[in-house]
C-alpha cells in the first residue's frame, strides 16, 4: 500500500487513542476530587505533567485549576494534543483515506469531530464534566470497535493497530512515571499495601483498577507498576501493547517473529523481549523513573524507525537516484 | 404543497410540461406520481434525500471559504426526462464532436494541416494559454488525446440543444451524477422502474476499461492511479470515489516519485511502478519541471516519462487548446474538416473579439451578451450582460480593449426549466446539461449525464461555485 495511506492510518489511530486517553484522565481526576475536596489546588497540575507539555501550558494560562487544565486538554486548539486538535488531526488523516477505510469508520469520525465541535457540547464539558469525558471515550472506543468489525484485517488495519499500541504503551507509561514518585511517601514502603484511593486512581486511570483486583487483591505500588508494566494479559500494559504491535508488524512484512528485515522490526522486538525477561524488582533496584525513561526513549524509537521503513521512502529514493 | 395544478412553465421551454400545462410523453407517469402524494410528502421525500446525501459525506469545497469548507451540492428530487429520440441525436452529435476534436488535437500538435489549408489561424492556436508547446510532435498512446470530456449543453427557447462549451481537461461532476442517482431510486422507486430509465451505474467501469486499454502492450494487468491534488481541491470526494468504484489506487504528487525513467509509487514495500494515471490536475501543475516550477501537487519528471512512453495518461496534456472559448467557435468547421460532415450538435453564435468588428459589435450590445474569458472555468470571469450593472459591464469593456484575444461573447439564451421544489411550491428554474463522454477503444456516452440547475429564481448560472444545484437525468 502507499506509504502516505499507511502513516494517515497509523496517525489517526494514534490521535484517536490519544484523545480517548486525555479524556479518561480528566474523568479519574475529577472522581478523585469529590474524595479529597481539600487538594482541589494540587490535582490538575499532574494531569498536564502526564502530557509533558507543562511548558506550552503555563504560556497560555495564569495557573492550574480545573477549568483552565480542561479548557487547554479538551478544547484549546493552540495545543495539538488537546482533544478537538486531536480529532481534527485524525478526522483530517481519515479523510485523506476514505476510499480505505470503510464508509461507517469515516461517517463515524466525521460526526465525532462535528458533534464536538459543537458549542452546546463545549458548555457542557464544564458543566457536566463526567457526562462529557464519559462520551468521548465510549466514541473511541465505538472508532475502535468499527475498525475491527468492519475493515478487513490486512496491512492497512494492521498499520493502524500498530498505531493505536504505541500510542497505547506510552500512555501507560507516563502515567505511571508521574505517579509513582509523587504517591509513594517513602521507597522502603514499595510493597507496603497503600490501600488508599490514590493508588486506586492511578490504576484507573489506565482502565486496570478491576482487574488488577481479580489478579492481585492487595494496593502495593510494587504489584501496581508490575501489573502496568509486565502484565502479560492485561490490554493496556506496556507488555502487551508492544507485544501486540509487534505481531501487526510481522504480519505486514510476512517475516516470521523472531527474525527481523527491518530497522522497526529489530527495536520492536529487543524491546518486547526485554519486557519478557525483565522483573519488577530489577526495576525498582535500578530505579523506576530512570527505567520509564529508558522504556520511554526506546517507544519513541521504535516508533520513529516504523516511520522510517515504512512512511519516508521518498528520502531514500532521493539518496539512491543521485547516486546513478 | 401546491403542485402541478398551480404550475406555470412561463415563456421558457419547459423540459417536463408543454405549453398547454400537460406533461410531456415522457414526464406523465412523474407527474401523476407526484400528484398523487398526500400533502407534504413531497417537501419530506426532497427532506430524506438530502439527509442521505449528508449522511453518505457528498460534500465539495468553495474555494475562498476558510471554515465549513465542504458543501452539500443542493439536490432537487424532481428529476429532468430526455426522451429516447433527443438522447440519440445527442450521443451521436457527442460522439462526432469528441472524435473530430481528437482529430485536431492530433493534427495541431503534429503535422498541422489544419492550419495549412486555412481553415484556423495559426496565430491564434499560438496565443493560446492552453496550447502546449510541450507536445509538439508527440502522439499519446492509442492516438487519443481527450479520453474524458463533459460537454456542456443547453436547451434554447426554440427547444434545440446547443453546445455551450466543451471541458476536455479535468471536467468533474460525474460522482454526483451516480450518487444521485443511487438517491433517486430510492426516492420514486416506482415511477423509476417503469419509465424504463436508462442505466448510468457502469460509468466507473467503463472508465476503467479505457484507462486499461491505454495500458501499453506488455502489461496485462497494469497498474492504474488516479491522481488528486489533494483533499483540499474541490473535487476531492469525486477523486476518492472514482477509485474507490474502480478499485484502483488514489495517489498525490508526493506519492509518486520518478526513477530510471519510470514512475513510481513509494509504498509501505518499496516502489512500486505505476503504468495508467488518471489525473485530475491541470496541466499547470502537473510537473514542476514541464510547466509550473512553482508546482507542489506534481510530479518531477512525470511528463519526461509520458513522452517517453513509460506512463499513460488521461486526458492528455495540451487538451485544453480545444476547449479554449476562442477556438470553440471554430469546432463546427473543424468537425467539418475532419470528418466531411455538418456537425449533429450546433454551437451557440459566437462573437470573437480578437476580430475587430465583432469586437465592436460586442462592446455596443454589452447589455445583450453574455462574455466569457477564454480559459476561465466555474463561472469565473464571466459578464452575464443583461442581469450585470452599468459599472460591471464598464470594467468588462475594459478588459475587452486591452485583452481581446482572451474574450468571446455570445447572445443571452433562454435557458429551458425544469420543474424544480422552491419552499412548498413547485417553480421552473433554468438547467444545463453535462453528459460524459469516454474515448477509449470506441466513444462511450454515459445515458444521462449532471443536469446543474440555477436554484435562484431567473439565474442562468448553474455552477455549483455560484448557487446551482444538480438533478438526476433520465434518460429514456
């Protein structure tokens, strides 16, 4: 398929994934509030903290509170990662796409974007946040849902759930890297069980706080960054989203799994190796930040060489024709 | 809803109803249906389909818009009836007129034996915006130069159609023609089914076949693309859907690159080599290092590829000389000259202005004619002089003077109505015609065609740029 085709795929996922991830956040956050009313001042600025985009925050608004943080992660479309500019992009990619995708995947975008663009849907945000937030995550996941029901499972779907589990696997991840160290009072506590609802928002926050309880009962920080990270089953581990981007990936260049053709194909598969044979205390030893960060480094870069295969053939083309 | 019983066809020729108020043979079958819909089923039906319209994504881009830049082209239900006798005369007047201008694209690029005996100008194909020095001494593959055209035609007060202008660049619309009709069967399914309407649906494979037939020889299966300038051209959706229909790839300039002489998609596995483009990009654009260095919708090389018969391409550059206003009041003497014949279809009386007197004649009877710049398209640059102001029509008198080459003018025709939904009544509104013709291994002239119709109560205009909306055609 044509290489621009595949990386609109990949990116609308991508911004899909992204806009579902912005809003499940805000929900959790503001659950948490109605706990713990005093902190009202302290709560939304690690909500922008996760996005790493602190800098450009504090460029357009005095200071942190709910209205504002709202304000920039849902609607402000100066910030490419808020929600609106999030669905514009993938709206955008679709459209550029239609004739691949299927008809209800386009029509479903396209109504996503329009309703929230909507200003009756704007007032809303600030007025029934939950309602809201709740919305725009059930319509993701409707997108997600679309995409594998009514799209056939060849590359171009398989471009677009690499994309949706990169996205996926550094979300996690900077979730828990901003949270770890700001929740856990002291190291020596690591496998004390902390039974309170700040762990249990963080679990939330990426969707695990259930099943992370069927699996393991007891709150530890030990057993929740092991449970995000290393889990083999649950879908929004970093484990899993790699593993399963790695199998999309083999299927599109029909090498078997454990070999590698490509630049992509080498760091996807270190990477998920690596998260193989890791264990939880390896990392707390060597230091969960400085871990998140490695892992971090390593997404990005495995995501720029998937770029490099497969999107920006033209640079290559250009080096081998002025050669002859 | 106030029907046909209220229904004035006016001093014009109505395509549904005679003078009398009776329907016309064709149309009674229609009108009886549309008699017998209870009150304000009409209005809901005209509701229903446009909703579908919206909800299926037609949409087109108005250049100078910023926000909300797609539109749904307006769409009226009521459909307009070209009897089976009409429809034969014209097909077979297309059908001389396309292959008589393949002709002389052909002999003006080459050995110009037109020009040699006379019968134009040379100066005047010289000074032609659109005349491609490029293709000089060049022959497209199959010998075919215009494989899609969309001829505009207009019924006159004295109910004959003439030829208004000929489109033999990039012409769109026949996406809409489709999706309405898709829209209209379901509409009056009934009324549909026993009219015995004649089918358009074939349209896209058609367009295949001939862009197969374009293929060179070694290349059973070649690969076809249709080249789009982008999601921000208005066209756009038309671009998506014909490839989507053909099953073929929709590429950008970015997407294709030139090596070893050929051309070449990038995808996702390397290169891929690309043998049949349908463009839809004016020939301005199409190579940055052939015509407009400033390009960036083309492709570098592309037309150094064309003429070295690596890549087949419809239409092909420089087709644009023979839609060129000035020279389409030559096409009857070109027909002529090349086929022996009198042309089938006839030309609206034109008047010249690189011609000195009937420059003259022209800026006396501004308030008379229409004018229309020779390249301009959309409705563009055109003075419509009896609706124009005394100012508009000074300016225009103007540009006449000081570029008379690139003007022509014609008389203000009585364009034929057809009965078309206004609120809850039904009012005659001025229509064109745009049927697509296909010149491939013979001439193929889709049955039917984009009817635009001028929504604005005696506007003449009908392009979808400047208020008009569209119809389904049946052809009978």
């Amino acid at each position: 398929m044509l290489s621009r085709v595949a990386n609109s795929i990949y990116w609308m996922c991508r911004y899909i994934e992204r806009a579902e991830n912005v809003a499940r956040f805000i929900r959790v956050n503001l659950n948490l509030l109605l706990d713990m009313p005093s902190e009202q001042g302290k709560h939304w600025e690690p909500l922008v903290l996760i996005t790493g985009d602190q800098d450009r925050f504090e460029d357009l608004y005095p200071s942190y509170t709910q209205e504002s943080v709202i304000r920039f992660l849902t609607f402000d479309r100066e910030y490419p990662n808020s929600i609106l500019s999030c669905l514009e992009a993938a709206r955008e990619n679709g459209r550029s796409i239609r004739e691949i995708i299927s008809s209800e995947m386009w029509e479903h975008l396209n109504t996503f974007y329009l309703e929230l663009t909507d200003p009756k849907n704007q007032t809303l945000a600030l007025e029934d946040p939950q309602g809201f937030f709740k919305f725009i995550q059930m319509r993701s996941h409707l997108f997600t849902g679309l995409m594998d029901s009514t799209m056939s499972h060849g590359e171009a779907w398989n471009f677009a759930r690499i994309g949706l589990m990169m996205e996926r696997a550094d979300k996690t991840s900077r979730i828990l890297d901003v949270k770890y160290f700001m929740l856990l009072p002291d190291a020596d506590q690591v496998n004390t069980p902390i039974d309170n609802i700040q762990w249990m928002a963080v679990l939330k926050s990426a969707s695990a706080f259930e099943m992370y309880r069927k699996e393991h009962h007891l709150i530890t920080p030990r057993m929740v960054a092991a449970f995000l990270i290393f889990d083999e089953q649950f879908p929004r581990s970093i484990r899993h989203c790699i593993t399963k981007a790695q199998i999309c990936l083999h299927r599109i260049s029909g090498s078997p799994n454990g070999s590698n053709t490509n630049a992509a194909e080498k760091l996807l598969g270190r990477l998920k190796a690596d998260l193989e044979y890791t264990d939880i205390d390896e990392v707390i030893n060597q230091g969960m930040h400085e871990y998140l960060d490695n892992l971090q480094t390593r997404i990005n870069l495995a995501g720029e060489a998937i770029g490099t295969t497969f999107f920006n053939n033209k640079a290559l083309v250009e080096m081998t024709t002025s050669e002859q | 809803m106030e029907t046909f019983s209220s229904y004035d066809p006016g001093n014009f020729y109505d395509e549904l109803i005679e003078p009398g108020g009776t329907p016309r043979p064709g149309a009674q079958l229609l009108v009886d249906k549309i008699e017998s819909l209870p009150p304000g089923d009409l209005a809901m039906r005209q509701k229903a389909a446009e909703a579908l319209l919206l909800k299926m994504g037609i949409t087109f881009n108005v250049y100078g818009l910023e926000e909300g830049t797609e539109k749904i082209l307006p769409f009226d239900i009521i459909p307009r009836i070209v009897p089976r006798n009409e429809w034969q005369q014209i097909e077979s007047g297309l059908k001389q007129r396309i292959f008589a201008l393949n002709e002389f694209l052909q002999d003006i690029y080459n050995d110009k034996k037109i020009i040699k005996d006379k019968v134009i100008a040379e100066e005047l194909i010289l000074s032609s915006r659109t005349y491609r020095k490029e293709c000089e001494g060049f022959t497209p593959p199959r010998g075919i130069w215009c494989h899609v055209t969309g001829t505009d035609l207009v019924r006159d007060g004295d109910g004959r159609f003439y030829v208004l202008e000929d489109n033999l660049r990039c012409p769109s619309g026949v996406s809409y023609v489709l999706e309405n009709r898709q829209v209209l069967k379901r509409t009056f399914p009934q009324v549909f089914e026993a009219s015995q309407v004649r089918p358009v649906d074939n349209y896209p494979s058609k367009l295949l076949e001939m862009l197969e037939f374009l293929a060179p020889d070694h290349c059973p299966h070649p690969t076809i693309g249709v080249l789009t300038p982008g999601t921000y051209n208005s066209a756009y959706f038309e671009h998506s859907f014909l490839s989507q229909q053909m099953g073929v790839e929709l590429v950008e300039g970015r997407d294709l690159v030139v090596s070893d002489g050929n051309v070449h998609m990038l995808t996702t596995k390397g290169l891929k080599r690309v043998d049949v483009l349908y463009r839809r990009i004016d020939d301005d654009f199409i190579d940055p290092e052939a015509f407009r260095p400033d390009s960036m919708l083309g492709v570098k090389g592309l037309i150094a590829a064309y003429k070295a018969g690596r890549i087949a391409m419809a239409n092909a550059p420089g087709t644009g000389i023979a839609d060129d206003k000035v020279i389409y009041s030559y096409v009857p003497k070109i027909i002529k000259y090349y086929t022996g014949e009198d042309p089938i279809l006839a030309n609206v009386p034109t008047y010249i202005c690189s011609n000195d007197d009937e420059k003259a004649y022209v800026l006396e009877n501004l308030d008379k004619l229409v004018v229309k710049a020779a390249n301009e398209s959309g409705g563009y640059g055109m003075l419509i002089g009896p609706h124009a102001s005394a100012s508009e029509r000074a300016l225009f008198a103007d540009k006449i003077r000081s570029e008379p080459r690139n003007y022509m003018a014609q008389p203000t025709l009585s364009l034929s109505r057809v009965p078309t939904i206004v609120g809850d009544r039904i009012e005659g509104r001025h229509v064109d015609l745009r049927p697509y013709v296909l010149y491939g291994k013979d001439i193929y002239v889709q049955p039917g065609g984009l009817t635009r119709v001028a929504l604005t109560k005696g506007s003449l205009v009908v392009n979808s740029s400047q208020g008009g909306g569209s119809k389904d055609t049946w052809v009978l």
